[in-house]
C-alpha cells in the first residue's frame, strides 16, 4: 500500500487567473469599455463566445475560468448571465496584475526544472563536416544539423559562433570557426 505525503509541495498550474496568462490583464486594461459595453447589451444572458468577443479574448481563457469556478454559467444553455460578467469584469480590474516575460517564460517552462539554453540544439549537435568543404552556409549547415536556418543566424548575430558575409545577405561558417565553438 502506498502512502501519500501530504507535506509534499503541489505542482501545479496557478490558481489566480492573472497568473495564468495576459487576458486577464488585457480585461482590466479595457474594463470602462466592457462595462459601457455590458450596460448598452439588451440581452440578459450571454453565449461562451459572444462574452469572449465583447471581453476581447479567446473563448479558451473564458471556459478556463469557468472551469476554475470564478465565472457561473448559470443561464439557460450554460450561457453567462450579464450581472455575473460585470462582476467578473470588476473583480479583474481591481485586482489584475500585468502579465510579464518573467510570468510567460514560467508558464512555457513550468514543467522543467531549469529553462532551456538558447542555443541547445547547437551545442548538442554531432555530425561529420563534409569533404572538401571548407565552409557552409546556413542553409547548408541547418539541414546536416536537423533545425531552421534562422536559429543558425540568430547565434551568428548574438556571437555563439563565428560567420562572415560571403555576399552583403548570405553568411557563411567556416570549419574552423564551426570547431572553435565547440
């Protein structure tokens, strides 16, 4: 029989909508826009989608905080009455917070203990440079690797490996320069 410890830290996904991601923040930015918006609606209950629309965000984060109970769907089939997205709409422009790189890049990494390096696929890669070839360019490179020519460039910008311009827009990475970083 197993035991459970209860004293074990929960990893999850954060409670708190704001920390979930922008809309929440994108809500309370526009919140005087909904509510003049809620106040000229006729209609008492609302569709998932129709409420996404008029809040400026997808249908996913709606259902999401529907899911985590802070939204009711307590009309007639399952639509949001109006008084419970004015409240809604309420509570985020009192307490949203802005959604920062610092949140986003938790949320993308979350599972893993440290974030990945930059240039990883890079650094892991194992090849045989080819015969006879004493430079390569990108594109070239890229396909013996297995990733997109643009991260190759992208780490000749930033200074992980050293290229030179073969013509004013094409790079070219010599064998040399290749080992080097390594």
């Amino acid at each position: 029989m197993h035991r459970i410890n209860f004293r074990q830290k929960r990893r999850g996904s954060p409670r708190l909508p704001w920390k979930r991601g922008p809309a929440a923040w994108q809500v309370a930015i526009r919140a005087d826009e909904i509510l003049e918006q809620l106040a000229c609606c006729p209609r008492r209950f609302l569709s998932l989608r129709k409420a996404a629309h008029l809040l400026g965000i997808s249908p996913s984060p709606l259902s999401d905080w529907i899911r985590r109970e802070y939204l009711k769907r307590d009309g007639p089939r399952l639509q949001i009455r109006k008084d419970e997205l004015v409240r809604f709409v309420e509570w985020l422009n009192q307490r949203a917070k802005p959604y920062g790189p610092d949140g986003y890049l938790e949320r993308l990494y979350r599972k893993r203990m440290s974030p990945p390096y930059r240039f990883d696929k890079l650094s892991s890669a194992q090849f045989v440079w080819p015969k006879g070839r004493k430079a390569l360019t990108p594109k070239e490179l890229s396909e013996i690797i297995g990733c997109h020519p643009s991260l190759i460039v992208k780490a000749i910008r930033q200074g992980w490996v050293h290229g030179r311009r073969a013509t004013p827009c094409r790079w070219e990475i010599s064998r040399a320069a290749w080992t080097i970083r390594l």
